[in-house]
C-alpha cells in the first residue's frame, strides 16, 4: 500500500506487555513505511509506559475502554461513552486490526471509522481486501510481519530491543548496592503471571532459588505491584528453606518496568514463567529458563532457542483456556525443578566458557 495521502493510522492491539513486544517489528515497519503519519495505539491503559518507550513508532495512546469478550480489562463503561464517536471524528487513513484472528475484533476496528481497514481473519471466512488468514502456524512475531509485508512494507525480521535509558540503569545499580550484588552475580527469579494457570508452582520455584543458593549464587525475586503477594510468598517459603536473608532479595514492585528490564539485564540469568518478563529477556538477549505452563510454545517462546531455554510438558488440553486450571494443573507439576536446574545448568556454563 503506498504511503501516498495516508497521514493518519490507529492500530488496535489492547494487549498485555509481552504480547505488545512481539509486535513492535511489525510496529517498526509501520513506521518505516508510513514515516509521516501520525500512528495511534489504541490499547489497555497500562500501555503508556510501552508507548512512552518506543515512542519512535507509536505517537499516541487512546485507552480502550475494553468490550464483552475480551478478557484483559474489565469494561468500563464511562469510557465507552463517546470512545467510537471520538475516534470516527479523526478520520483515520488506515485502521490496523493487530488483535487476533479478528473474530471478536474486526467489528471494533470496523466501527473507528477508517477510510480503509486491513487486518487477519479466521480460517473459512471469506476474502476480504486488505485482510489475510490470520497464520497460526507462525510464532507471534512473525504473525503481525506477514500482516505488514502484506502491505508490501520491508522490516528488519521479527528481532527487536528494548531500549534501556540511564535513569533505568541508574534505578538498578542503587538497588543492587543496597542489596551488595554485583553485577552479573545473581539470578533474578520470577514467579508472577497474570494467570494461576500460567504459573509454575511457587514451591517450585522455590526448590530452584534453594539450589542455586547453596550453590553461592544471590536471588533476586522480580515483579511488577501486582505480582508482589506471589514474590513474598516465594520469598517466605526461601527462608523457611533455610536461605539465609543476605542471599534472597524480594524487589517485586520496588521498580519501574525499566528499572526492572535494567536489573534483569546485570543478572547472570533470568528464571521466568511464560509472561511478559520472558519477552523482555527476549528483547535484551538476556539469557533466560522459561518454564511454559499452559501456553501455546510454538506461539510464545523465544526465537532464540539457544539463549532462551524453554521447558513445558504435553497435556491434551493445550493451549489452555482457563484462567486457573480445572484438571489438577499437570501442565505445571510435570516440568520438574531437576529438569529446570539441569537447564540453568547448561546455561551457567554456557555463559561461563563465553566469558573465558
């Protein structure tokens, strides 16, 4: 599509953090073939620091008030007074569906009003100009890429960073002085997720961080505010282990998204759930142990098998659907901490002989 009298684009994806990361190559291609319109990002409140930071391809945020049937926020009502009529009044050159298969969200982006609207649709609909079978056998980066190329945009493939300022570095080095970690001498575990069924258990996890303890390495606990109950948890159970409080730091809400993207990145690794932390990592070529409950790994998992290792057991019921899980979370419980360890393993020595 020429980038001839398009002046303004609203995208929609009102995703979560790690979700809206794997579509910032697509988003830099936008960019980089429309470099003089105004791009708007409608999406979940909780995107303005992401708009903040890739500020280069996305100018605007206009928070989705969220609809029936999307799961990610609850929907507010005062908001979606006038929030179509808002967007309709812009009159949009293009409107980019980048939220799923468009079964539930073709009619949302139908309804900004744009003077053309491209996107996915699912599988058996008809052809519709400017929208393409949504690809489910590609990873989630490489999905939104084929949207773009649909456009006849070039991109730099499906790779991407996320930028570290100095006021995030800076926010990491006093932490770790307060703590007295050096650089590069620590493990950050994560043990958040939005969802119970995206969780490894925190007993778990626990046995890895108690491992890792006697064997001399610091633990840095990670999260966002949200995620602070999971963190001291895991942090109670680390000390009833007997981990003396010198070598476990519970910084789980104690950081700003870049502050904790700066911590993660001096840390000899990453031990995650499958969340947003993980495609950070990814985006920090930060070497990670990424413990896959539920998820569809072929989707979501790092492009870089070999820096990001993933661990996930079979179950039928995979990609799982349920936010807690009803079927005794075998998904979970059959990735076990020997098999993690041996991981963190392989990747410790990796690390080491790179370094030699």
């Amino acid at each position: 599509m020429s980038s001839a009298g398009v002046h303004s684009i609203v995208v929609f994806r009102a995703l979560q953090l790690g979700d809206m990361l794997c579509s910032v190559p697509a988003l830099r291609a936008l960019r980089r073939g429309y470099p003089q319109a105004r791009i708007v990002l409608v999406g979940l409140p909780s995107a303005a620091g992401f708009v903040d930071r890739y500020g280069e391809s996305i100018d605007e945020l206009v928070p989705f008030p969220g609809m029936p049937g999307l799961p990610e926020q609850p929907v507010s009502q005062d908001r979606r007074e006038g929030f179509f009529d808002a967007l309709r009044e812009r009159r949009f050159d293009l409107a980019i569906q980048m939220h799923g298969d468009g079964s539930l969200t073709n009619a949302i982006v139908a309804g900004f009003g744009a003077r053309r609207t491209v996107g996915f649709v699912p599988h058996g609909s008809p052809p519709r100009e400017g929208f393409i079978p949504w690809p489910d056998d590609l990873p989630e980066p490489l999905r939104y890429l084929a949207l773009t190329r649909s456009l006849g945009l070039a991109d730099e493939g499906p790779a991407w960073d996320f930028p570290l300022r100095a006021e995030d570095l800076a926010e990491a080095g006093a932490l770790r002085a307060a703590a007295g970690l050096r650089e590069g001498a620590y493990v950050c575990l994560h043990g958040g997720a939005r969802l119970p069924s995206r969780r490894w258990p925190t007993i778990n996890f626990a046995h890895v961080g108690q491992s890792l303890v006697a064997r001399g390495w610091p633990l840095v606990l990670t999260g966002s505010s949200d995620e602070g109950a999971i963190a001291a948890d895991l942090h109670r159970t680390l000390r009833a282990m007997g981990c003396a409080a010198t070598m476990v730091h519970d910084m789980a809400g104690r950081t700003s998204l870049g502050g904790m993207a700066a911590l993660m990145a001096s840390s000899r690794l990453l031990v995650s759930n499958d969340t947003g932390v993980s495609h950070l990592a990814a985006a920090l070529r930060h070497p990670s142990v990424i413990v896959a409950c539920g998820s569809d790994v072929h989707r979501w998992a790092p492009l870089d098998a070999q820096r990001h290792r993933v661990l996930w057991a079979d179950a039928p019921c995979r990609p799982c659907a349920f936010e807690v899980c009803p079927y005794g979370h075998a998904c979970a419980w059959n990735v076990t901490p020997a098999a993690v360890l041996a991981q963190i393993d392989a990747q410790l020595e990796e690390a080491t002989d790179a370094a030699a």
